[in-house]
C-alpha cells in the first residue's frame, strides 16, 4: 500500500457494511461501543460522537472486554478499531475526572484501568489496525498507536497537547516511545505538535494514507481481510514472536525464533 498516495484500489463500498458516522449496526444503538464482524473481521467502533469519542469509564471497560472477548472468538481472525463521527479519539474524558476530586482510589482505579487497555494490544494474538481521521489526541493517539497497524485520513489531527494544559501525557509514554525514536517522540510530548496522516506516514507512525475516513476505514477492513485470509496458527504466532522479541536480547530473539520455528514444523501444510 502506497504510503504516499491516496489508495486509489481500495474497496469504496465499505460503507455499506459499516457506517462512518453511525459507527456501524448492532444490537443496541444507544451503546457506547458498535461491534460487528465482516468476513472474520471485528469491527469495533466507539460511539460518543457528541464528545469527539472520549474515553470516558464505561468506553474504556466496554473496549477492554470487547478486545478479550474478539481474542477468544474463533470466529473473529482480526480486529479493526474505529471512531464514529468527525473523529477517532479525542483521548480521555476530562470532565469525568472532575468528579473524582480528593478520591484517591477512584483515580487509581481509573488510572489501572487505562494502562490495561493500553497494554492490551501486545498481548492479543489476533492483529488490531486502527482506522484514524480527526482528531487522535492524547489517550486516543495512544490508543491508534497500540494497535498493531494504521491507517490515517489526511485531515487527521494526533498527537499529545497535555503539556500545553499542565499535565504530563503519562501512560500513553510507553507505547510511543515503542513506537518512535526518541528525538521525535519528545519533539511530540514536548511541544504538542499535531501530526496530519501525510505526516505520520513519512514518521513511520501510520502505514498508510487515505484522503477521506471512508477510504481510511476501507482500507483498515481491507488489511483485516488480508490478516484474516492467512493460516490462525501462522498468523497468531508472528504476532505473538513479534511482540516477545521486542523485549529480548538478540540472542535471546534468535533462540524464541528458534523454538517456534521447531514448532512450524508440526504444524506446516503438507504439499499438494
């Protein structure tokens, strides 16, 4: 997929199966979480268009345990995570943090919860591509840059702006630094620059550019078709080495590679 160009071959008639800014069909049109699955993918949409899709506890907990349960679905070979309206994730719901005041255990029971779903992503089996346009601020930057992949709409707006309001962008930190080299990474937490999604390809933050957020969730359903096209047990064991060598030693890294490698073995097709 060309990172510097508009996807022109992707499947424009994605809109039909999941809407943009309805953030898809299911049961409960009021819930703050749309969850359908389309050919073996999970589409998981957040649905509080009104506040740009903040995080607010239930959203948080809902994603989490849809995240969990897309893990343990057979039926389910990858994930798409999305935003309904004008945005993906405005990061969390401030003024929902109002109400904790002098509450200590509720602010670290908020705290806990975020940092789960941040950390997440590593360890599901299945890939997760994140459909980003608008705005991607803060916890919902954090939240397209868990996901395994990216593809971002043109008028995408990510990035950390809690330094320019007094606070550091705390348990987002990790999975940035994870991601980028760290001249950027501080550039961003530092200044609060915003990125648009020409600019997180060319970052290497985003895998892919589109120009509208139907063509970006078209081609997030599109590598998710791709993922979910592959063998589960070939698919699930490169995620799973990717993640574990990230935090190995090369020699350590070889000798991981070196046991699933004897594992491949007794599961590898034989030939016709």
């Amino acid at each position: 997929m060309d990172k510097d160009k508009d996807n022109a071959g992707i499947n424009a008639n994605v809109d039909a199966e999941v809407d943009v800014n309805a953030g898809g069909k299911d049961a409960s049109d009021q819930d703050v979480l749309g969850i359908r699955t389309v050919d073996a993918v999970r589409i998981l949409t957040l649905r509080r268009p009104e506040r740009h899709n903040a995080l607010n506890t239930d959203l948080t907990r809902r994603l989490l345990q849809a995240l969990r349960d897309a893990e343990r679905d057979e039926a389910c070979r990858a994930i798409v995570l999305a935003g309904a309206g004008r945005s993906f994730c405005a990061g969390a719901d401030t003024t929902e943090f109002a109400g904790f005041g002098q509450d200590a255990d509720r602010a670290q029971a908020r705290a806990t919860l975020t940092a789960e779903l941040h950390a997440v992503f590593a360890t599901l089996s299945k890939p997760v591509v994140a459909a980003v346009w608008g705005n991607a601020m803060g916890g919902g930057a954090g939240l397209a840059l868990a996901c395994d992949m990216m593809v971002a709409a043109q008028a995408t707006r990510l990035g950390y702006p809690e330094i320019k309001h007094g606070i550091c962008p705390a348990i987002v930190m990790a999975n940035l630094t994870r991601n980028l080299g760290p001249k950027r990474a501080f550039e961003l937490v530092s200044t609060g620059r915003l990125l648009d999604g020409g600019e997180l390809c060319e970052w290497g933050l985003a895998n892919a550019r589109a120009e509208t957020p139907e063509a970006a969730l078209a081609a997030a359903l599109d590598i998710g078709r791709h993922w979910a096209a592959h063998a589960p047990f070939a698919l699930t064991s490169t995620k799973r080495l990717f993640y574990r060598t990230l935090d190995l030693s090369f020699e350590e890294g070889l000798a991981a590679g070196r046991e699933l490698n004897i594992a491949m073995r007794r599961h590898a097709r034989p030939k016709s």
